[in-house]
C-alpha cells in the first residue's frame, strides 16, 4: 500500500516546516480581504500563509510583519486576536 504524500507549510513567525494540517492559515482573497481560514477542507481561495499554532511564533509574526509581508496587505488587528483565540485552543487541547 502507497503510503500519501504529507503537505508541508512554512511558518511565517518561526520559518519552521510542519504538516499543512497542524498549521492556521491566514488568506488574502481576490478581493483583497484578509481572513482567518478555518475551513480545513474546502480553502478559500487567495494567498496563503500560514502561523503555527504557537504564541511564540505569532508574536513574531506580528512584531516582524512577516505575515503582513507574506500577504502584500496590511492585516488587520482583529485578525490577529481571532488567531490569538485559535492559538489559545490549540494549546488547551494538547
């Protein structure tokens, strides 16, 4: 039996490799709007750029601007406290 391929995503805070599934995706559609994408399986479409679930690694996501950069748009602040809140699960689940 064929054992699948896993995709692997970069992390915009840390630049740490991880399984696109373990990763939160933050979208800038086609129009320009900048959401949080918890659809897991049908995406939205955009560019992409994905945070690890880790506080650490959104803080320097947020203080280098590296998600703003990965996306070419400024991201609003209510964007990151709807990561900040996923973040936060993230880590009472585990």
């Amino acid at each position: 039996m064929r054992q699948r391929k896993v995709p692997i995503r970069m992390c915009v805070g840390c630049g740490g490799m991880r399984p696109k599934h373990e990763m939160i995706r933050v979208v800038r559609t086609p129009e320009g709007q900048v959401l949080v994408d918890t659809t897991r399986s049908r995406k939205l479409s955009g560019r992409g750029a994905y945070v690890e679930p880790n506080p650490n690694c959104l803080d320097a996501a947020r203080r280098g601007k590296k998600l703003e950069r990965a996306l070419a748009v400024p991201v609003p602040e209510e964007v990151f406290r709807r990561l900040e809140e996923l973040v936060a699960q993230a880590l009472e689940a585990s």
